[in-house]
C-alpha cells in the first residue's frame, strides 16, 4: 500500500529528515514519534503527495489525508460539509457514519457554530466518505475529549480490520496495536543538501 | 466538479459570502461617475462605453482573492489537492462559481446602468454582448493570479497589481466594441476578439493556475 526507500524529505529548504525507508500493509497502521519539529508533519504531507521529496523512491496509493486543519466552512451546515466531501470523492456519507462520530445531533449546525473537538470529528468522519483505505492522519486528536479520542480509536480499528492501512502521527495513546516509529534516528545532517530552490529566492 | 461549483455558489449566497457584493460596487462607481464628470449629457454618452467596462473590471477584481484564500485559510485546498478531482478542475470550477456570482450579474445589470450615462441606443445589446464575452476571461485571469498569491497575507494588493495589467486585452477590445455601436459602426470584430481572449484563457490558465498551487501547496 505504501513503499519508501531512502526517502528524504525538506521544509522551507531545510532538510529536515533522511534515509527513511518505510513499508506499509493493507490492515497495518504505524504510529509515528518524535519531538516538535522533526518532520511528522512534513514526512505525512509528502506522502500525501502535496509536496515532492527531497530524495529517495515514494510509492503510495492515493490516501486520505487529514491536516492539522479540518476544512470546515463555517456557513455551510455539518450534513452540507459532509455530502460535499463525499460528492467529491464520488462516495456517499454511510447512516453508520453520523453514530461513529457522534455527530447526528449536529446535522443541520453551521460549520462555524461547532466547538473545536466538534469541528475535529467532522474533519475526521470526513475520512470515512473518501472511500480511501490509506489514511494520513496528523494529530487527529487534537482537541478531542477522551470519550470521542476511543470512539475515533474503534472507528480506525474497524478501519484496519477491514483492510485500511493508516499513518498516524500522535502524541496520545489510541489503543492501536500498532508498530511506533521514533523518527529522531533519521534527523538529516545539518550539512545535508536542500532539495529545493527556495535557499536562493 | 459540479459539487464544488454548488459548494462556492452556495457559500456566496450564505450570510458574509459576498454575492452582490461585486454588482453594488459596480453599480456605485457607475453612479459616482456622473458627479465626478458633470451632468452633460454627450460627454457622459462618450465616455459611457469605457467607464462601464472598468467599473465591471474593477467589480470583478473586488472579489478575487476570496476565490483560493478562504480555502487556503481552512485547510480545505489541500484536502482538495489530495482528492480525486485534478486541481485544473477545482481551479476551472472556482472560475465557474467566480464568474456565475460576479460575471453573470455584471452582464445583467450593465444595460440598465448604461441608462444612467445615456448610453446610445445601438450600443444596448453589444454591451451584453461584450460583457457576457468578456467577463469570462476577467475571471480565469483572476483565478490564476489568486492561485499565484495564495498564502500570502496581505495577497490582495499584490493581486490586483499582478491581475490588471492582464485585464488591459479584454478592457480594449470589449470597450471598443461597445464604443464601435456606440457610433454607428460594426462591433463585431472586437466582439469576437474579447470572445477569443476569453477562450485562449479557458484553454490555458486552468492548467497554470493549478500549477501556481501545487507550488503554494508546498
């Protein structure tokens, strides 16, 4: 589902991560580690395919990709946020869904009337319409109470047992029986090269 | 594609979404003209063709940076980005639902407004005409400079410099051809030039615009 060999991978034109191989099976998931600013969020958007790598071979199914932000606007209603996620994706937004993430009683709420934990749910369940079995999730509990932090953990399960695979970058405990990733032995040599033109503009 | 156009439309239409916004404008830069000018009637008939065309211009260009900022601002252009739709589409579709909240009322409202400068006659329907060829391209040129000043705070004034000079084509042309009627003579050639400009944009600029984001996206 996810293959990178010798993956390096830059912000800004620093490099910030190298040599990193990674390999990833449908059902399997993988917790990433690290400090503040090492490059979880970085290495996530790379194989998200949002940013290019600095080196190294990239091979990954298209993925769902979830970002510190939700992408909720705020004057369309929670159900309208949904079916235009799901439209989008050519899916459609499973009964199931609104019990899995709590999120029935706020079907007709304006985006911009949701709490912060309930604006994260909405951008969670937002995964579940995409039909994507690859996840990429950054911080996807940010904000979250500890009872919708397990509900999202069942739902990720669920996920995996049905032949997902995800990515997921945390500094909580989900309960996921799930390799971790200390990425901190990767750190790219302060002399490494950029992969990017921005050291000159 | 379809589900963002109704998305943005729909957004518009919301409470602070901006629909109208772009046609009160126009319809107020219009109305200052004569105070500014004077009350007489055959300079305000002369110059008419020209100040309709910039004011539309300049009603366009008011709501452009809303077209990838507020997007950008709320993560949803890269969760676009990742999606299955190609980003030559959403930038096609954001054009789209640019040009239906701010093109469209623009060529609607221009005849009346006409009215009020004692636009001649003849010049009525190639001043439709022109508007409907024309506002088209206002809006792809806009959505490919609002793609280029993504993520930069305060993108706006560097957006309106960027985009303006690309307006300057359509501004000719689609004023000459309203001018043209204006005095009796034949308005097609222009017509059919700003009608060129603002397919040679359709062809091209969704592909740069998707370009110039994949480059902000990183």
């Amino acid at each position: 589902m996810l293959r990178a060999a010798r993956l390096g991978i830059e912000r800004g034109g620093v490099p910030l991560l190298q040599g990193l191989d990674l390999t990833l099976e449908a059902g399997a998931a993988l917790i990433l580690r690290g400090p503040n600013g090492i490059g979880k969020t970085s290495l996530l958007r790379v194989l998200a395919g949002l940013q290019p790598p600095m080196e190294g071979q990239l091979e990954a199914a298209p993925a769902a990709y979830a970002g510190h932000r939700d992408g909720v606007k705020p004057t369309l209603t929670v159900a309208e946020n949904l079916f235009f996620w799901a439209e989008t994706y050519g899916g459609s937004v499973p009964d199931a869904l609104w019990e899995a993430f709590d999120l029935g009683r706020l079907r007709g709420r304006p985006g911009g009337a949701l709490s912060a934990g309930q604006t994260r749910r909405l951008g969670l369940a937002r995964l579940a319409v995409t039909g994507r079995r690859l996840l990429l999730l950054d911080e996807p509990t940010v904000s979250l109470d500890a009872a919708s932090v397990a509900r999202f953990a069942d739902w990720l399960r669920a996920h995996l047992a049905g032949g997902g695979a995800a990515i997921v970058a945390t500094h909580v405990a989900l309960g996921l029986e799930a390799p971790e990733l200390d990425l901190a032995p990767f750190r790219a040599l302060a002399g490494a090269r950029g992969g990017s033109d921005e050291a000159f503009l | 594609m379809r589900a963002l156009v109704l998305r943005d439309l729909r957004i518009a239409m919301r409470a602070g979404g901006g629909f109208g916004l772009g046609l009160a404008f126009f319809l107020i830069v219009v109305v200052l003209v004569p105070f500014g000018v004077g009350p007489e009637r055959t300079v305000l008939a002369r110059i008419a063709p020209g100040i309709l065309w910039v004011a539309a211009l300049l009603a366009a260009l008011l709501s452009l940076d809303r077209i990838f900022a507020l997007d950008h601002e709320d993560g949803s252009l890269a969760l676009l980005a990742t999606a299955p739709l190609p980003l030559e589409a959403a930038a096609l579709a954001k054009a789209l639902a640019h040009w239906i909240t701010t093109g469209l009322p623009l060529t609607l409202a221009a005849p009346a407004l006409g009215i009020l400068l004692d636009l001649p006659g003849p010049a009525y329907g190639p001043l439709t005409l022109s508007l409907l060829a024309g506002t088209p391209a206002l809006s792809l040129i806009g959505t490919f400079g609002a793609a280029v000043t993504v993520g930069n705070r305060r993108g706006g004034l560097l957006l309106s410099l960027l985009v303006l000079p690309l307006y300057v084509p359509v501004l000719i042309f689609g004023a000459d051809g309203v001018r043209r009627a204006a005095e009796g003579l034949d308005p097609a050639t222009p017509l059919l030039l700003v009608a060129g400009l603002s397919l040679g944009c359709l062809a091209a600029l969704p592909f740069a615009a998707a370009a110039a984001l994949r480059v902000n996206l990183r």
